[in-house]
C-alpha cells in the first residue's frame, strides 16, 4: 500500500549514495553529491526487494552546478545529448511497395526528420521517406506524451510524381515484435465489441501460446462490431496497451512464434491501391502505451490519459456528467412527436423537479414518406412541427435546457431528396460516399445551416449500416481499400469542419449503439448510448463493467420504473431519463433521489480510477460490484448489485487507493444517517462489507478521507 524503494547515486561506477529503505508519505531526504567533473552520473531508483507494485518515487529539485557556478535542473535536460548518434529509426510499421517488402526499401530511400515541442506537454515527431524513382512520400507523424508513457502516430502516402503509382499494399499501421522474460506467457486483455446482447463489451483475457495466432477484425466495417479495437498485452514484469484509432475496417493480429517472440501487426485489413497523381491516403492511427507493475494499475493510467487527451474538451473545458431526457419511447422516436408533446414533455421534467441537461429529439422528425427508418431527406418536417425543431429549442431554451437532435447522414434510403437528386454521391444507391468531394460539401453546409437556423446544441450521429460491402464493391482490382480510406478521411473531417464552425459543441457519436466507439471517433465525441441492447439489468452492469477499463465516459437511457433496473443503467457516467411524463402516478419521488444519487456517484465513474471488486458474470445467482477511487479528493463509491437469484444477503471487499494510516466516512445512499467512521487498514486488509436484504437490490456506498485532526 505505501510502496518501498532505495535511492542510489553511482559516480564512476562507484555507488556514493545510498538512501535507507524508504515509503509513501515520509519525508524526503536531502542530500548532496560531488561530482568531481564527470560527464556522467546515474540517479537509480529500486524496489526493496519486494517487488514494484505500488512503489513510486520522484528525485525531487534535482540540480547539477557546474564548474562556472551555472545551474542545469534534471527536469530541463535534452533527452538525447546532442553528440551522441541519432535514435534508432528502424521502422515500426510495414507495407509492400511494387512487390517489395518496405524493410527493404526505407533503408535506401531519403529520410527527414522533424520535431516540435507542443504545449510542453508533448513532442511531435515527423518522419518523412521519399522514393526517388516514383515519388511516393511515406509521412509519419508522431506525438510522445511527456506525462504519460504513451505515444501514436499516423501514416500517409502520397503520390508527388505525374503517373500512378505502382501497387501498395499490405499496409500495417503497427508491425512490432515482443519478446519476454521468464516461464510466463504473453496474455492479451481485451473485450468483445458489440452485439446488441448482454454480453456487450465482455472483458477477456487470452494466453497467447507458443506458434498460436490470434486475428480480430469487425465483420461489416464498423469498428466496434463483435471486436473492440483496444488491446492490453502483458507479459512478466509489466505490457503495453495497444489501440487502433480507425473507424473502418481494422485487423489486428497476434502471432506467436515456438521461442518467446510475438509478433504484432494492425492496421486497416485490405490494402492493394496505386495512387494517382497528387492523391493521399492515410492509415489507422495507432497509440501504445507501456506500463509496469500490474494489469489493473496499467487501466487506470489510460483512463487518466484519455481523460486528458483522448475525449473532447469542449472550450478547453473538461466534460461533466449528463442527463438528457426524451420522450422517444412515447412517440416512437419522433415519428409521432409534435411540437405541443415536446414542449409538454420538457415542462413535465421541470415540473416534477428532474433537471435535465439536454431535450433529446430523436429519429423521425425530417420530411420522408414512409417514416423512420427511411433517412435522405435532411428537412424538418412542417406539417407536425409548422415553426421547425427551434420552436421547440428555444421552449427549452427559455427554461435552461439545451437541445439534442439525431441525425443518420450516411444512410439513404430511395425515394428521398438525396436518392432522387444525386445518385451518382451514393455508394450503390444506398450511402453517402464522404469521400466524394461533392457530397461532403453538401454535407457541411446543409447540417450546418440545420444546426443554426434550428438553434441545436449538440449533434447526434447514428450510423445503422454495415458499409463494407458497399466499399468494396465500390473498389476496382488495382483500387483495393481505396474507397474506405476516402470515406473514412471525409468522415472524420466531416466532424472536424462541424467543431471548427461550432466551437464547444459535442457530437455524440451512435452506431446502432456502439459500434463506433474507436480511438479517433471517441477524440470527436461522447458515447451517449453505448449499447441497443437496454432494457436488460444484469447486461447493463456488465456494460459497464466492461466498458469502464477502457472509456471513462459512457452510458444508457431507461424508461423502467424500479430501483434496481434504474440503478442498472444509471451505472456509468451519462444517464438518459425516458420516463412517460403523461403517467402523473409514476414514483418521482424514487426518480428524484436516484437522479441525485447518480449526479453523486457519476463524478466519481468519471474522473475515478476503476477497480472491479467482482468477476465479470451475466448469471442471476451472482454480487456484481466495482469501485472507482479518486486520487485527487481521497474519496470513492462503490457499486453494488444482488443478482434476483443470490443467496448471499452480504458480500466484504477489499477496497483499492486507501490510505492504510488514514480513516475513511463511508455512508449507504438508501441509509439515514452520517455513516460510519472505518481504518483505512481495515478496508484495505478486511474489507467493507455491504449487506442488500432486496433480491435483487443494490447499493451505492461513498466513502471519503476523514481530515487529521490537529493535536491539542
């Protein structure tokens, strides 16, 4: 809990410092070091023979003074000294160019490097080869965190000659290799995408065995399908998180060798294109991050370095936990709303005291002829809303509600405005091919101009179709994966045109739920829904469970009316209210309390780090709970669930984070009263133990450090 570690100074390959075994909250130890006009010294840190877990150490205020009486702080030292060769820039992707394997090309080709401080915080690095034959320029652009072990990168290929190019292929984004240590082997964490089942987002952990091989794709194109695109490797002594920022059509593969190797390869699954004159492409941005110590530490770093740099900080500010509310399941969608039921609805929530963030308007309120789910006709519908979507923005405007509305550009459906007008932007009559210049102008403006003239808030994206197939087909023999690359760089520059005009707005980012919940989508947006598959209690905690390791933001809507199953979905860190407000006997007393409950513990899903206290289980017979811990208040919630078949009226876990020597208040949401005063000791050692009489029932618990009282 309090971490060990010696520190050491070694002049000369002499140790003239040794430091006594030292732990967390003592105080530091001074000291000073001759150094007698060396060029070289080592400042070691080490574990105290017990191992690294929960050790950290900072050599604090480090300085050398130099023979002229100037001043260098560690902090402020180059990484590489200036004399010293350049690093190592044996490639770490791969491709095939006119039949030739890049490793062998790079080596003979023209090389540039670039590099850019940013913010202090990061360092870009910009690497560029050129063919002198074709003129092809492979560009990779890197950036290395300095707070985080963490670092990604982009390639892009472009033709600067006067004729296509020859054949390139292959394209592998990531093409590593990793050795380990020892008698354990390599176990690849990673979870399953979506379904549309309970089973959404299921942690897994697979032992990668000797000459074994292991392939992850989605099957339709949209990167969340069935497969999740962010992976942690852990091999003895530590591993690296791996995530592929695509949202297409990835593959990842893990190939063991008979000896210790692994072998690691991602990126976008079919390549085999000649450019054109001037043409680019890109590929999959990859992110690795390295960790030691163990699995669940390691999570808890990306959490942190997603809250940081991975999820949208609309006017530089973090994100706060939502609640939006709709009426959807009262007026399928919007197909029967009007502009009186939306406006009822939104004065029924504040009426009942339910504050709510933003009015949700659904699928359904554009011009089409058969209703949903017909979408290609991007106009509000006049006859049920006569003065368009605004009126209903500005009644929630006018009452501090922003506004929330749906839209599904890339899927067309014939006899709409898009079909009927401009066939020649769909990719076989049925999507908007954003890599079609044409189309992703028209595409700007007009939502554009919607967003405006309707005075909305935040802009929804749903994307209910696997595209793939119409990629493909769209694809000549020596144009393989050309059409996706387009499509996917039109797609993201798409939201990025929409950011720029619209400075602070999110975008939540749907794909018949998660589908489309990868690295550079989740940069753009929130997942406001993460899942299709609601209404299921023990599936919704296992969403979150799963989820949790890897986005600190996400979440459900229900329109259930108990404890349980609201507790359920209100789990994560968003929560959408759809309760029927025309039912004036519902229990909104319940809902008001478990709406503030959620406004408690949803500050903690975000910003806590994520310790599950229970094995993953979609069984009825089951506790199910988790834990997430804030460093920085000293404080935490725990979440808890009696599965209706569970015999256990009372569970003891152990909790993570504690301070040992401290005490903690910890108090049940459901019980009167200030709670009860425990040792940090005993949380750590013995464990909380929640008793739930309700089966199934549930349990929130908050805990908080108690202040050290002064002596007298």
């Amino acid at each position: 809990g309090r971490g060990s570690v010696i520190f050491s100074v070694n002049v000369e390959n002499q140790e003239v410092f040794k430091s006594p075994i030292m732990h967390g909250g003592e105080d530091g130890i001074p000291l000073s070091v001759e150094l007698s006009g060396v060029r070289d010294f080592f400042l070691n840190v080490s574990d105290a023979g017990d191992g690294i877990a929960c050790d950290q150490a900072d050599w604090a205020d480090a300085k050398v003074i130099l023979e002229d009486g100037r001043e260098i702080w560690l902090g402020d030292m180059p990484l590489v000294d200036e004399q010293e060769e350049p690093p190592d820039t044996a490639p770490f992707f791969s491709f095939v160019y006119n039949g030739k394997p890049s490793l062998e090309l790079l080596n003979r080709w023209e090389m540039k490097r670039e590099s850019e401080e940013i913010n202090g915080k990061r360092m870009k690095r910009i690497l560029v080869w050129n063919d002198p034959k074709t003129l092809l320029e492979i560009r990779c652009e890197a950036v290395e965190y300095k707070d985080f072990p963490a670092i990604e990168w982009t390639l892009y290929f472009k033709n600067n000659g006067q004729k296509d190019t020859p054949i390139l292929s292959d394209i592998r984004s990531l093409d590593v290799r990793f050795e380990r240590c020892g008698n354990n082997e390599f176990i690849l964490h990673h979870n399953k995408g979506t379904f549309v089942r309970a089973d959404d987002f299921e942690p897994l952990s697979t032992v990668l065995l000797p000459d074994a091989r292991h392939r992850f794709a989605p099957p339709g194109g949209r990167p969340c399908g069935h497969v999740f695109p962010y992976f942690n490797l852990e091999k003895p002594g530590g591993g690296v998180i791996i995530v592929v920022g695509w949202p297409g059509q990835w593959a990842a593969e893990f190939q063991r060798d008979g000896g210790n190797g692994l072998a690691v390869r991602a990126g976008q699954e079919l390549t085999h294109l000649k450019l054109h004159p001037g043409e680019e492409i890109r590929a999959p941005l990859m992110l690795l991050q390295f960790w030691q110590g163990d699995y669940i530490r390691s999570q808890n770093i990306w959490r942190r370095w997603m809250r940081e740099w991975g999820m949208p900080k609309p006017g530089g500010k973090p994100i706060e936990p939502l609640n939006p509310a709709c009426s959807s399941h009262q007026y399928r969608e919007m197909i029967d709303a009007s502009e009186e039921n939306q406006k009822m609805f939104i004065d029924r929530y504040l009426e009942e005291g339910l504050k709510i963030d933003y009015w949700w308007m659904d699928a359904g309120w554009y011009v089409n002829k058969t209703g949903w789910p017909n979408t290609g006709t991007w106009e509000v519908d006049k006859t049920r809303f006569p003065n368009g979507l605004r009126a209903i923005c500005d009644h929630a405007h006018a009452k501090g509600v922003k506004s929330l509305v749906w839209f599904e550009p890339e899927r067309v459906t014939p006899g709409t405005w898009l079909s009927e007008t401009h066939p020649e932007w769909l990719l076989q009559g049925t999507i908007l091919n954003l890599g079609n210049p044409e189309a992703w102008n028209w595409l700007v403006n007009h939502i554009d101009k919607i967003l405006v003239e309707e005075a909305i808030d935040l802009y929804r994206q749903d994307y209910n179709i696997d595209p793939l197939s119409f990629w493909r087909a769209a694809d000549s023999e020596d144009r393989k994966g050309i059409t996706e690359n387009h499509y996917i760089t039109g797609y993201l520059s798409y939201w990025d045109e929409l950011l720029r005009r619209h400075p602070g707005m999110l975008i939540d980012s749907c794909a018949s739920g998660g589908h489309r919940n990868d690295m550079e989508t989740m940069r753009r947006s929130l997942p406001f829904l993460r899942s299709d598959f609601l209404h299921h209690a023990a599936g919704n905690q296992g969403h979150t469970y799963g989820l949790s390791f890897w986005l600190p933001y996400h979440g459900t809507g229900s329109s259930q009316t108990g404890k349980y199953d609201l507790r359920s979905a209100m789990s994560g860190t968003h929560f959408i209210s759809v309760w029927d407000m025309r039912n004036r006997d519902l229990d909104y007393n319940l809902f008001r309390k478990l709406i503030s409950d959620w406004r408690i513990t949803s500050m903690f899903t975000l910003r806590g780090d994520y310790y599950p206290l229970t094995r993953y289980s979609l069984k009825e017979d089951v506790w199910m709970a988790w834990q997430f811990h804030r460093q920085d208040t000293d404080a935490g919630v725990i979440q808890a669930f009696r599965r209706r078949e569970s015999a256990s009226f009372g569970c003891q876990f152990r909790l993570y984070g504690i301070d040992p020597d401290a005490s903690y208040r910890a108090r049940n949401l459901d019980q009167d009263g200030d709670g009860e005063i425990i040792s940090g000791a005993a949380l750590m050692n013995q464990g909380l133990r929640i008793v739930i009489d309700e089966k199934p029932g549930s349990a929130i618990i908050v805990y908080k450090k108690e202040p050290v009282k002064p002596n007298r």
